[in-house]
C-alpha cells in the first residue's frame, strides 16, 4: 500500500511498462500534412474484416497500423496514438472522438436484417473451445448453439443486448459498454 495519490503516481510513472510506452511514443513521426489519420469504424457483421486486410495492405506499412481492434482506444493515451495512421476495429463514437489531429472516419453498414442472420450464424458457428475461453462472456453465443434464430431473437436478453438492439447506430452515435460486442 502507498501512502497518498502522490506516491502511487510516482510508482506507476517509474515502472518499467510506462517507460517502455513513452519511449515508444516518443519515436512517432507526424504523418504528412495533408494526410489525415483513416478510421475505419468496422461495425461487427458488415464485411468489416475483408475492408480492415485491404486497407492494412494498402497502407503498405503495418507498423503504422494501430494493434487496438476492439473498443479499448479510451485506454490509451494520445501521445501513444499519435503514432498511427490507421485505425480500424470495433469502435465506438466515443472513442473514435478521442483520437488525436485530423482523422477521416468511415463504415460499412449493412440491411439490418442480412446482419442479424449473419451474427445469429457467427455465433452458433463459434467452436466450443472459443466459448471456454476466460475473460469473455460469451453468453449470446450459447444461445445461439441452444436455441433456433426464431427463438434466439425472440429472446428479451437478446433484444436488449446492445449488439442487436441498434447495435449500427449506437456504435455510431454513442457508447458501447466494454470492449468485445460478443460480451456486451
């Protein structure tokens, strides 16, 4: 136990993981005027992840690619953005608001509908093995082993989980609670 806010400050801004990210954040170069960072705010079930590979290869230099692809951006500090280039994952507004300089941002949205079927069948599809994993509540996917999509849906936990109940325009305009959608 440290004995005030003071000592714990200096204790976590001495340690070595602080230093280790400050280095590296000191080594970032700007990226050239007129070259706004890319956000890709990758809506999960809208062919997000054949949009994020093409554009890590367009980009050409994957160290420019910022490694958070959840929602965790609200985590990290700006300096150990700045960094990067590009930025895609499961985002949120909010932490896409949180990001440092000019940054284009953009989606791919999909029929509502064709998205559902398409997170019901993801989900049943998950192996086992990932649904016994710590660290992640994966209770919509066992439903979704367990029940048929009619009944999955009709299901008022599900109705109420934030990645299906207007999952597109919460991701867009506000606020997701955590970091995976599947946990939510």
């Amino acid at each position: 136990p440290l004995p005030d806010v003071r000592a714990l400050r200096r204790h976590l801004m001495s340690s070595q993981e602080f230093r280790a990210r400050l280095s590296a954040a000191r080594e970032w170069v700007p990226p050239p005027p007129g070259q706004p960072r890319i956000v890709f705010q990758h809506i999960p079930k809208c062919a997000g992840t054949a949009v994020h590979e093409a554009l890590v290869t367009a980009l050409g230099d994957p160290s420019l690619v910022c490694p958070e692809r959840h929602n965790g951006l609200r985590n990290w500090a700006p300096v150990e953005l700045m960094c990067y280039r590009l930025f895609s994952g499961h985002f949120d507004a909010e932490s896409t608001d949180r990001l440092p300089g000019p940054c284009k941002v953009f989606t791919v949205l999909r029929n509502p509908r064709a998205r559902l079927i398409s997170l019901y069948r993801y989900l049943r599809a998950l192996p086992a093995e990932a649904l016994a994993r710590g660290g992640r509540n994966m209770h919509l996917a066992t439903l979704a082993r367990r029940l048929t999509a009619e009944a999955f849906f009709a299901d008022a936990g599900v109705r109420a989980n934030p990645a299906v109940n207007n999952g597109m325009l919460r991701a867009l305009s506000g606020w997701l609670p955590g970091r995976s959608w599947e946990g939510h």
